[in-house]
C-alpha cells in the first residue's frame, strides 16, 4: 500500500473538502500512475506557521508515494498532474506548495524519522 502525506495549515480546508481532495488524489493516483491500494494521510500544522518569499503562505506540502523504479519522465507527469489539480479545483498557486513525488524507501525512511 502507498501513501499521500499532505501537509496543511489548519482551517485551510473544511472536513468535506479534504474528504473531496483525497478522493482525488487516489483517483489521479489510479488514472496517471498504479491501481496499488493508496492511503492518504493528513497532517495539520498551525495557521500563520509557514513563509515564503518572506511573507506568510499559504503553504501545503504534498508528499507521493511512488515505487523506487519510477523513471523521470513519470516522477514529472504526477507532480504536474497534481500541481495542476490543486490549481484548477482549489485554487492553490503552484507558488504555495512544494509536491515530492518520492520512492518507497525514501518514504519509509521518512516516516520512521518521524516517529521517532
């Protein structure tokens, strides 16, 4: 099973938008990449916690669980896929958010660093 981690700013979106987003993310995830079983986890940070170009942001972080052969040309098709969706149903500016599409053992790695 693969993962999406999305990292957000609390009240960035309502409980029904995020439910929407992550039916659409697995959707995209299915449509563009593999049928594989995907979790999409969320994780809150609080408002007013992120900056860019030295001003507050809207910042969202999406991080994509993809197997450790993916080549570059399919790492580049998902991330504008997805930038793309964010911009056009939600409106995030592709200035707001950072999108990893990363290998398995990279995400494992990540996610073990965290619960420690």
């Amino acid at each position: 099973m693969k993962r999406i981690n999305c990292i957000v700013q609390e009240h960035q979106f309502s409980s029904k938008e995020i439910r929407a987003i992550e039916a659409s993310f697995k959707a995209l995830y299915k449509t563009h990449y593999s049928e594989e079983k995907l979790t999409v986890l969320w994780m809150v940070f609080p408002k007013g916690s992120a900056f860019a170009e030295r001003k507050a942001s809207n910042g969202t972080i999406i991080l994509i669980e993809v197997d450790d052969a993916i080549d570059k040309t399919k790492r580049e098709e998902l991330m504008q896929v997805y930038s793309n969706f964010l911009l056009e149903i939600h409106d995030i500016s592709p200035l707001d958010t950072v999108i990893t599409v990363a290998n398995t053992s990279w995400v494992d790695r990540f996610f073990a660093a965290q619960q420690k």
